[in-house]
C-alpha cells in the first residue's frame, strides 16, 4: 500500500517482449533487492531540500541557538524564586520570581522571533516536520510564560501560592521538552548548520 511520504516508481513489466507473468517471476528477486532505493520521499524531491544553513546568523552562528539559553536559564529561575519564597516567606523572592518569568516570556519572544525567522526563509528547514512541531511546542511555551508573567502583574506575592509555582513548573516541563526537541533539529536533521563540510 502507498504512504503519503512514500511511492514506488512505476515497474514497466512487458519490457523486450516478456508476459507480466514472467517479468514477476524473473525480477521478483531484484524487485525486493532494489525495493528501498525504488521508494521516493517527495519531500525529500523538493527543490531546497538540504539548504538548511542558518539564515538569521551573526557570522555563521545561528541567533536563535544563542538566544534560547536565556529563556530557558530564566524559567528555571522562576520555580527555584517560587520555591524559595514558598520556603523562606521572604517578599523578596516573589520579587524575584516575578522579574524571573517577566524576562523568561521577553526573551523567549526574542529567540522565537529569531525562530520563526529561520523557519519562514531557509527552505530546507520550512520543508521539514519536525521544524513545525517544534514551532507549535515552542507557541505553547511561550504562552505559558506570557500567562506566568501576566499573572503576578495582579500581586505578586499573593499570586505565588499556590498557581504561580504550578505554573513555573509547567513552564519547566514545556521549556524542557522545547528545548530537548530543538535539540533534535539541530543533532538529528542537522537544521541551522551547514552540511557540505
Ligand atoms: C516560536 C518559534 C520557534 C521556532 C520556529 C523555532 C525553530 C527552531 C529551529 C529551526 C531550530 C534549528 C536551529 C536553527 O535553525 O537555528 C531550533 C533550535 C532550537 N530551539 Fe527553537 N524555535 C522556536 C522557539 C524556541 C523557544 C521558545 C525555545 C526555548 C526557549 C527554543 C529552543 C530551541 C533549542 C534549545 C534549539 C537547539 C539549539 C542548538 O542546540 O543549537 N526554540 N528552533
């Protein structure tokens, strides 16, 4: 049966006057030798298609891997604030937490902008799935931030327990996956980086 991602080039059987029946028999063996190298990807077809090198780069390195390390270093911030004002009962954590997820959500805007860049233009990078995917993880992050930051502009210390650590740690859950599956992109597809050396 065909895949969506697969098809098999069209056999042309009554080649040098041999029945289809014979042409089974005969090429059955080279038919499965050859089956994998027959299959197409059409994604793989498109023109662009292993033109990943990133575009939004500052002398070959890529903004966005530069970037990402600040929103994820700041949502950690923030639940490790939100504990320690839980522990301590000091304002001055509260305070802590809150500028922790108010830069964390900045930032993270900044390297999804950065992102999205990089998505839209590099045409080996837009073609791929697991680029998207991880645009939609990195959306739902970057809402939770905005949410955690949002939140406690209301009373930040009032706004810490008990759904301002809950939220932090949601954040860290999500930041982690993004950041686990970004890493995928680049070890795995070898997306942002150039591929010809
Ligand atoms: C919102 C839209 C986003 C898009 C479209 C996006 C897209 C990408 C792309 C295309 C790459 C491959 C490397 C490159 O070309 O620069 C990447 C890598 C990565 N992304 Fe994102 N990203 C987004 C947001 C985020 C956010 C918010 C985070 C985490 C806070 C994040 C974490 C990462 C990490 C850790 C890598 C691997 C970097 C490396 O190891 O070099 N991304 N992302």
């Amino acid at each position: 049966m065909h895949s969506f991602a697969t098809r098999k080039r069209p056999k042309r059987y009554e080649k040098d006057g041999k029945t289809k029946e014979d042409a089974a028999v005969t090429t059955q063996t080279t038919e499965d030798e050859t089956a994998t190298e027959d299959l197409i990807d059409p994604i793989a077809e498109l023109p662009g298609f292993n033109e990943t090198e990133s575009r939004i780069a500052v002398l070959g390195h890529p903004i966005h891997a530069m970037s990402v390390a600040f929103p994820v270093a700041l949502t950690f911030c923030a639940l490790g604030a939100d504990a320690l004002y839980w522990w301590t009962g000091q304002t001055f954590w509260a305070r802590a937490a809150l500028w922790a997820a108010g830069t964390g959500f900045l930032f993270g805007m900044f390297a999804g902008l950065s992102g999205t860049a990089e998505l839209l233009l590099v045409s080996g990078i837009r073609v791929r799935a697991p680029a998207w995917t991880h645009f939609i993880i990195a959306v739902t992050l970057l809402a939770l931030l905005g949410a955690n930051w949002g939140y406690r502009l209301y009373g930040y210390e009032q706004a810490v327990l008990p759904y301002g650590i809950l939220l932090s740690g949601l954040c860290v859950l999500v930041v982690g996956f993004t950041g686990w599956h970004g890493g995928k992109l680049v070890f795995d597809y070898r997306l942002g980086t150039s591929k010809g050396i």
